[in-house]
C-alpha cells in the first residue's frame, strides 16, 4: 500500500484527511510566547482570534520531525509505502528536513511540490488517481505536473510576506509606497510579484481573467482561496467567466501557518495551466 502524507502547508485540514485519503504533518508556528501546531491546537477562528485581536505576528517553524519520524514509521515498519508531498522548498525548510530524514528510508519518497496550499491539493488529487503504478511512476507524473500549477492572489497588504522574508523590500515598497496593488504568484522560484495594477477593482480583474491568461486544464479543479474574510474572493468570483464556476472547489480558508505570511484578507486562485512560468 501507498499512503500520501502532506504537512499543513498544504491547507488540508485534519477534518478533511480521512477523505483524501492522506495523514497531515503539522507545522509549527509562534505566537507571542506560545507555540502551536497548525491546525492542531487552535483552528483557524481561534488563530485569528489571537492573530488580529492582539496584533501578533506569527513566526513559522519546521515541523517536529520526531513526530514526523513516528508517523511514517508506522506505515514503513509495515511494509507500506510513503509517498510525502511538502510545500514548496523555496519558502520553506520543511522539503530539506524531510528528505534528509528518511534518506535511507527505501519506502519512503519526498516530492518538492514548488507549491503550496491548493496547488498541493492539487498534487494529492493526482496521486490518488495512480495508487495502482509503482510510487517512482507517481513521483516522475507529480513532477511534472506541479511545473503547470498556477499561484496567484492579492493580499490585502505586503508587511505580512516581508517580515516573513518570502517578499523583497523592494516589492514591497512597490505596493506599499506606490498604492500600487501586486499580483503575486507562487511558482517553481519562489513568491514574486508578476503584475501590478492601480487600485483593487483593476488587480482583481488581472485574477479573474488569470485562466485564460496561462492556460487552463480542465482536466483539474480551481482551488479558491482566501485568508479570514470570503468576501473579496465572493467578488473575485463573480467577475469570472462563468465557465470557470464548475471546475472550482469548495474555497480554502488558509490554514495558519501560510495565512500568517499573506494576512487576513487575501485571495485568489490556484489552477493547472500550461508550462509555461508564471
């Protein structure tokens, strides 16, 4: 048997792991003088609750990787195969740690998605449908899908991704100082800003015609996506071809651990486009 694992950068919830068919590794993060593991100790209302009423901002860390040992151990130590999908190496620590952990583990393959969130979902969809190929088949068809996974969003303000060092200062002063709203992406290198337009109403259209901008594969969903407060993305929705309406999902509220980094607000889409970078 192959079993998928996942850690919560992938904004699965523990609610939805038995259903996708996957076990979660939770990351951890700071807040304040208190430790928690994602979606774990507090769900995302309590988080939020702390996050905005207190005017915190969260630090981020690696997942144990004790635990992380024991949760794969017991699969592996049963003959079993783990196939672990982490997000992406270029924002995190996480793909690094794991692989070195069960380097000598021969039932054991860690996937670098280059993405995160939805676009890991994504990922998980597509290995669910190859359980039967031998797990070196799934790895080779996940890489090269995740190279066509599309990342882009508005967040309603950048000192979350700067103090996270996931933007440049001078991103940063581009949307901050400017007033000039970014779209920004996350793709093979990493979180960047690929557009900017003058004021909210212009930006969200750049998101609602992304779709046909790089391509869309209706052979996969849309993951919508926002941070705290749905109504931006109700509105990013609205705006969009219709077409596009039947392919989506249930929208993603952001698990902690990423919505920390894009503040409460944000939103946009995740879809399988084509090859090129965006």
């Amino acid at each position: 048997m192959i079993k998928i694992f996942v850690d919560s950068g992938s904004s699965i919830k523990q609610s939805e792991k038995e259903k996708l068919g996957v076990e979660i590794l939770p990351l951890r993060y700071l807040l304040g003088e208190t430790e928690y593991e994602d979606d774990v100790d507090l769900d995302i209302n309590g988080f939020y609750d702390i996050f905005i009423g207190q005017d915190l901002f969260p630090k981020t860390s690696l997942p144990n990787l004790d635990k992380a040992q024991q949760m794969v151990e017991q699969y592996t130590n049963n003959g079993d195969q783990v196939l672990f999908i982490t997000i992406s190496s270029k924002i995190s620590g996480t793909f690094s740690a794991i692989k070195t952990l069960f380097e000598d583990n021969k039932n054991v393959r860690v996937v670098d998605s280059l993405s995160a969130v939805g676009g890991i979902r994504l990922l998980v969809l597509e290995a669910q449908k190859h359980l039967d190929k031998p797990i070196d088949d799934i790895v080779k068809i996940l890489d090269e899908l995740k190279m066509r996974i599309k990342v882009v969003a508005i967040p309603e303000t950048l000192d979350y991704l700067l103090k996270g060092g996931r933007l440049s200062k001078k991103e940063w002063l581009i949307g901050s100082i400017l007033k000039i709203k970014p779209i920004i992406s996350l793709s093979q290198t990493g979180v960047k800003v690929v557009d900017k337009k003058i004021g909210t109403k212009k930006a969200m259209g750049y998101i609602s015609k992304a779709m046909d901008a790089f391509g869309f594969d209706e052979n996969y969903p849309i993951v919508p996506s926002y941070t705290y407060n749905a109504e931006n993305l109700d509105k990013l929705i609205s705006i969009t071809d219709e077409k596009y309406h039947k392919h989506m999902l249930e929208y993603d509220n952001l698990d902690p651990a990423i919505a920390c980094h894009w503040g409460p607000n944000a939103y946009g889409y995740i879809f399988v486009g084509d090859e090129n970078i965006l």
